[in-house]
C-alpha cells in the first residue's frame, strides 16, 4: 500500500494559487495531461515566490533548481476551468525546501491531484548550494506546517 504525497483536502493548504487551465492543456482523450500536472506544481511555487517573495529569476543571486518532483492523480482536470493549487512547506532547511501541493477544481474539497516538489537553492553562476534567500524564507514561512529546523 501507498501512502499520499500531499493531504487531499483543502483545509490541509494555507494558500492558493488560481490557475487556468489551457486548450493545448488537454490530450486526445479530452482531460488534461499528466505532464501537465507538473507544470501547474512550478506555476504555484514559482509564482508565489515572485509575488511574495521577490524571486528575481532574471538576475538574482540564488536560484531554485528543482531535484525531485512527485504527483498522484486522484480524478481529472479539464479545459476550460480554473483550478486552486494549493500549497504548503513541509521542510524549510538551509538550502532545500520541500513543498506540498494539492490541485482542486472549483468547488471541489478533495483534490484532482497531489504532489510533491523540492528546491534546492544555488548560486547562479557556479550552481554549488547556497542557503534559502531570507525573502524567500520570508515568503515560505507563512506556508510551513511542520516546525522550521534551525539554521
């Protein structure tokens, strides 16, 4: 037996983020493609880092490589809709973050999928690990749900 990457109720996620889904979104049998699943993941994180945390992906120092990524389908999406991520940090480390994220449809309280999704924070140019920007612990704070360990 399995066990879930992410809880699969929305009360387990302190934000959200919308996202619409797309016509190219949809594959031949008229859902939206499990690839896909991983794109929404990177919109909620990545967007949510910019909004609140003032990602610079352009020129900031330190970037986010994502090292692993994980997604359970639990019922499908479709376009047209605008789903809710739903989004959480379980680990807050020194140069890593792990994420929760949970994708709902409108109206719904159990989620179509959930996933998991780790950064690891590097120096741009030499891409060796550096540690989590302060903006960006600053952003990811209010999302964490398990205690932050100590830097």
């Amino acid at each position: 037996m399995t066990t879930p990457l992410a809880p699969a109720f929305r009360q387990a996620y302190p934000h959200f983020v919308a996202i619409p889904t797309r016509w190219m979104d949809n594959d031949i049998y008229g859902h939206v493609n499990n690839v896909v699943y991983y794109s929404y993941f990177d919109t909620a994180v990545n967007g949510h880092l910019i909004d609140a945390g003032h990602l610079d992906i352009l020129a900031g120092p330190a970037i986010g490589i994502v090292v692993e990524t994980a997604c359970r389908f639990h019922k499908s999406l479709t376009f047209p809709e605008t789903i809710a991520a739903g989004l959480r940090v379980v680990r807050l480390g020194h140069s890593s973050v792990a994420y929760e994220i949970a994708l709902f449809r409108t109206g719904d309280d159990d989620a179509a999928a959930t996933g998991r999704f780790v950064h690891v924070w590097v120096d741009r140019a030499t891409r060796r690990p550096v540690g989590v920007p302060d903006s960006i612990r600053d952003a990811l704070r209010p999302l964490c749900v398990l205690a932050e360990p100590s830097r």
